[in-house]
C-alpha cells in the first residue's frame, strides 16, 4: 500500500492528489491548499502509482475518498 493525501472542496469534489514515495535524504515535500479545501490521507494500492490513464487513475482514486 501506499499513502496518498486527496484533497476534496467544500462539496467533497476531489480536486487534487499527491503522492510521496520515497524521503529522499531529509527532504520531504508537502502541498498546501485553501482552507476550505479538505486533506484526506488515505492507503491506496501500489499499482495506483503505475496508471497513465487519467480517467482510470481518477476513477480509482476517488473510490478512497472518505464519506461525509
């Protein structure tokens, strides 16, 4: 599995994912959004990282997103 934060608006529209997959020495990268954005940190599968096709990869990835 690997950790993914999605971000959803204030409908719960997925806006935006980010993916960090490896730390590299001390840096780690982190993604800021509006306040009434909200960050979703969930486990998606490994091969998620693999998909090219941005309509599959939305459609897999929204299926993470918490309920509200």
């Amino acid at each position: 599995m690997m950790k993914t934060t999605i971000v959803t608006d204030a409908h719960g529209n997925m806006v935006g994912s980010h993916a960090l997959s490896k730390k590299r020495r001390d840096t780690e990268a982190r993604v800021s959004f509006s306040s009434k954005h909200k960050l979703h940190m969930v486990e998606v599968e490994d091969d998620m990282a693999k998909i090219i096709d941005a309509d599959e990869f939305q459609r897999r990835l929204v299926k993470h997103i918490p309920k509200q």
